[in-house]
C-alpha cells in the first residue's frame, strides 16, 4: 500500500487524485503505525516548514518517518515534503527538521519575486529511474519561496534556475524529494509518481 502522510496539508487532495489516475490505490493516514507498515510513503506539502514540523511532531509522525526512510523504504517528499527532511531551515528564524538528509533550507536572495511562482525548467544533473520518459529541460510547477541546500551536492539529481541555480530534485538510495509539485504539473507531473511507484513496488508493469 501507499501510504500518504496527512499532516493538515491543504493540497493532500490534489495528491490523492493525482495518484488516483494512474490507477493506483492509496492510503491517506494519520496513523505512524501505517506510515510504517506501508510498502511505500509520499509527504506532499504546502505552506511553512516550521508549521510542518510542529504538526508532525505533534502527531507523533516525525520518528516513523524517520525510521521508514532509514529502514529502506521507498519515500518520495514534495516542496514542504522536501525541505522538512534537511537539517534545519532559514524559514521564520531557525527550525529544526527532520535531519534526513544534512543541509539548510534557505531563503531566496532580496531583489528575486517570492514566491517563485510557476512554470520552470528541470535540468537533469544525472539519470536516475525517476526521470524515466521525461525530457532534459521539461516543466514543472513551482510554489516556493526557500530551496533546500545538501551539504553532499551528489545528492542533487535535479536542479532548476531561479536567479541561481537551485536544487530541485534530490535522490539518495530509497529517498527521493522534489521541489516542484508533480500533483500540478500536468503529464510530465504524473509520470514523476508513475516513475516512483514503479520503483517502490518493483514491477516495471506498475503493480496496480
């Protein structure tokens, strides 16, 4: 099953739907229990960092998460769902994340338009199965106005310009996190999860 973590998100829907047209069934849970016992987990997410953390913590969702992710499981995190699994961020003061992958989460330099809002381009740094028919330079949705900064610049599978260029997809062995939205970038968003589940459920056929 896949799990979809429900931390209060307000585009969980979009996700569920998204997911939905592939065919595939999901789990949309609360529950840390489910998060772990998930043959794969998606945290989607908008809004703040530190908000994200309080509620995860407050759930009691941020160790299972956590442990899921260090015990091998398929995890793929969105915008929020990203930034939340760095050390720490710049957002609101410093937070605390999850400390998944070591790195900060930091604000777009004065004179750049926040958030950054729309359509850009993802250049591929290196091939990975997540990008399986999808083009060098295809578009994705953007909403963000902070980018996630790994201190292992390997880890950066996905980058996209923004007055510098910026990390936009980061993969490192089960984990995968994007700062786009895939749930709002029409085809090439749905092949980003169709890519994913494929992974997780190891069958090149999808595992519906």
């Amino acid at each position: 099953m896949i799990a979809i973590i429900d931390y209060g998100a307000g585009n969980l829907r979009s996700v569920v739907n998204a997911i939905s047209r592939l065919g595939y069934k999901t789990n949309v849970t609360t529950s840390p229990a489910e998060v772990l016992e998930a043959q794969a987990v998606i945290l989607p997410g908008v809004g703040a960092a530190a908000d994200t953390m309080a509620n995860l913590r407050q759930q009691g969702l941020d160790s299972p998460i956590r442990q899921f992710i260090t015990g091998g499981k398929p995890f793929l995190g969105v915008c929020i769902g990203m930034q939340v699994l760095l050390s720490g961020t710049e957002e609101g003061g410093n937070h605390e994340c999850l400390g998944v992958i070591p790195g900060k989460v930091r604000r777009f330099a004065p004179g750049l338009k926040v958030p950054h809002m729309g359509w850009n381009q993802l250049k591929q740094k290196r091939a990975h199965p997540v990008f399986e028919g999808i083009a060098d330079g295809a578009n994705f949705y953007f909403v963000h106005s902070y980018y996630v900064e790994p201190d292992d610049g390997g880890l950066v599978v996905g980058e996209t310009e923004y007055g510098i260029p910026f990390c936009s997809v980061i993969a490192k062995d089960n984990l995968i996190a994007t700062q786009f939205h895939p749930e709002k970038s029409g085809e090439v968003g749905l092949k980003v999860y169709d890519n994913f589940i494929k992974m997780a459920l190891g069958a090149k056929t999808g595992g519906r």
